[in-house]
C-alpha cells in the first residue's frame, strides 16, 4: 500500500509530498510537533496534545490557523488512508515560507506549514520494561530559563546529543540536569522517583516538559491507586534515597528506569510501584 501523509490540506504520497526549502521549519527550527499514541483507532490524549500545541504557539508567537476539529479530522483522515489502528501520529507544524528573509518572522503573513505523518506502532522491546532502562547523567544542560524548556519545539539537538552520549556510553539513554544542577528530565521522557507510596518528579520550572502522559500519572494513575504526588527539585545525590524510578512519555507509557551512571537504583529491578501504574 502507498504510504499517505497529510501536508498543507492534502493527503500526498510521500514521493508527491515536497516541503520549500525556504520554509522556517527547515532553515531555522522555527515550529512546534506533538507525537501521539494510537490504539484500536483512537488518539489518545488527543485534545491535550492540541492544547500543549496551541500554548507553544503562543509561547513562540505562531499563528495556527486550523481549528481543533480540522486537525481532529486531518488526523483520522490520515489514519484512515493508510489503515493503521495501532499506530503512532506525528503533527510537525512550522511557521511556513516567509515573505521575506531574516531571523524576525513575518507576522502579518502568517502562512504555516503543517504535515501530518503515521506509521504502525511496534513499541519498544518487551526486555527494557522487564528489566528496565539504564541511563547516565549527561554533560548536556538543560536550560531551565529558556521559553522552549517548556514546549515542543523543532529544535531537539540537546536531547539529541545527550541521546548519542548515552549510546556511545552504553547506555539507554541520558538524564538532563538543568542549570541549577537538578534533574530537569531525560532525553525524550519525564522522570519519576518512588519513596514509599509518594512519586516524587521534577517540577516545570526546573526545566521539565509538561508531558502528557506525566500529567496523566499526576492527575490520575497516582490518585487511582491511592498514591501522593510531589513535585520538587530532584539532585542526583537523592537518588540513592529513591525505592525505584520510571520514564514516561506518550508512546513509550511507563518504562522502569533501575540504573544511573552504571549504579542501581535500590535493587536495580523495576519496583511495584512502577509494575502496578504500567498495567
């Protein structure tokens, strides 16, 4: 079957789909994307996905010019023409072709791009939930101060970078500390902490990104099962304090996470806290 992606109103084959090569997302990173889960047909936490992306836009001044139900529609549109049920969505937004060249946008134009591409979902190897990831503590910084520690931007060569030291070290992958030397999050993940029946996780003014599927641990999970949530600034000295520790984000869910910098955490196995909120 030939692949679809919806780009600019249309869906498109992806060799008829071509982007300008002026266009800011690519020349300058200059956008937003939001990556999402799909199972038995439905997006899941889609409307918090459109609402995280809508407050970046405000955050980087970009004018979206699509309401939610086009996107909702333009969505399931492309789901649909590639018969996928069990997939993963990524929504690539950028500020588009500008009128004329330069850092500032052009703001009375606004003329944005949007792609919107699919694919099945395989998930991630069954080992890393049943043993749980490593990770080291990188020597990239997260900059808690900036407006885009906080949004989804086009720009990810820190996590990039930190991702490749991790991998060049053996390991999963790499936690972020932020300025001030706190744990902000991980390469592509927030990061919870277990002490007892309290989950401890980095607050977003320490960095962390406002994920999805951290706010659905925060504001639900946690509380289902009769568990405190606590967000406050995390240094790496605390994690020997810690009982056990996991990773999330909107594909991978809820992955253990048993080492830093080759050191287990407690026993270095996924702990019951992490098994139970994975079911």
């Amino acid at each position: 079957m030939d692949k679809k992606l919806w780009l600019n109103g249309k869906l498109l084959s992806y060799d008829d789909a071509h982007i300008d090569p002026r266009d800011r997302g690519f020349t300058l990173g200059d956008g937003l994307f939001e990556t999402m889960r799909v199972r038995a047909g439905k997006v899941m936490r889609l409307e918090k996905h459109l609402a995280r992306l809508r407050r970046g836009a405000d955050v980087i001044g970009l004018a979206l010019t699509w309401e939610n139900d086009e996107l909702h529609e333009a969505i399931y549109q492309t789901l649909r023409a590639n018969q996928l049920e069990n997939a993963f969505v990524r929504l690539t937004v950028s500020r588009g072709v500008p009128s004329v060249r330069g850092l500032l946008p052009d703001t009375e134009n606004a003329n944005p791009s949007l792609v919107i591409q699919v694919g099945q979902f395989g998930g991630y190897p069954a080992e890393l939930y049943q043993y749980g990831m490593s990770t080291i503590i990188s020597s990239i910084r997260r900059n808690e101060h900036s407006p885009l520690a906080n949004i989804k931007s086009l720009n990810y060569l820190d996590s990039i970078l930190a991702k490749q030291e991790a991998v060049d070290k053996g390991a999963d992958d790499a936690l972020l500390l932020n300025t001030a030397g706190n744990i902000a999050c991980a390469s592509m993940t927030n990061i919870f902490f277990v002490k007892d029946n309290t989950l401890f996780t980095p607050p977003l003014n320490d960095g962390a990104l406002p994920g999805t599927m951290r706010a659905h641990v925060i504001g639900e999970l946690a509380p289902m099962h009769g568990l405190s949530v606590v967000e406050q600034s995390i240094s790496p000295a605390e994690i020997s304090q810690m009982n056990e520790a996991f990773l999330t984000n909107a594909l991978m869910g809820i992955m253990p996470l048993t080492s830093v910098d080759e050191q287990d955490i407690s026993s270095g196995i996924p702990g019951r806290v992490t098994l139970l909120l994975n079911k």
